[in-house]
C-alpha cells in the first residue's frame, strides 16, 4: 500500500471502512496513537453541554439552542 493510502486510511475513517479486512491488517500502527478521552475530559469542552451560559453572565438560566444567555 502507498504511504498516500496509509495516511489517508489513519485520517479518513470512510476511506479505512472501505478497505478489505486484509488491507486493514496490513496497515502500520499510527503513529499518533489511540486517543480517548474520559468523561470527565468531554465534560469539561466548551460548548459539550447546552446548558452552559457565556463566561461574563451572571444568571443561571441560559437558551439551550445556542448556549446564549440570558441576561441582559
């Protein structure tokens, strides 16, 4: 396989699910390695809950279709 190939299967999961099984195998391990993040980690992403006003207001309710708060 071309290194082209390889990177591109790493970087691009339709293109990995389109290979066979045996063209899968034979692809080097990724040099980034596997990432997961916990719970906690998502938890903490800016913009992973809907509930979550701007930094600078200063109520507790927020619009949960776009995080935009409330407050004047």
């Amino acid at each position: 396989m071309r290194t082209d190939d390889i990177v591109r299967a790493w970087r691009d999961q339709d293109y990995f699910l389109g290979l066979s099984p045996a063209q899968r195998a034979s692809l080097p391990a990724n040099p980034a390695g596997l990432v997961e993040l916990s719970s906690d980690a998502l938890s903490n992403v800016l913009g992973a809950s809907h509930n979550t006003c701007f930094v600078s207001c200063q109520c507790d309710t927020c619009f949960s279709a776009r995080t935009m708060c409330c407050c004047p």
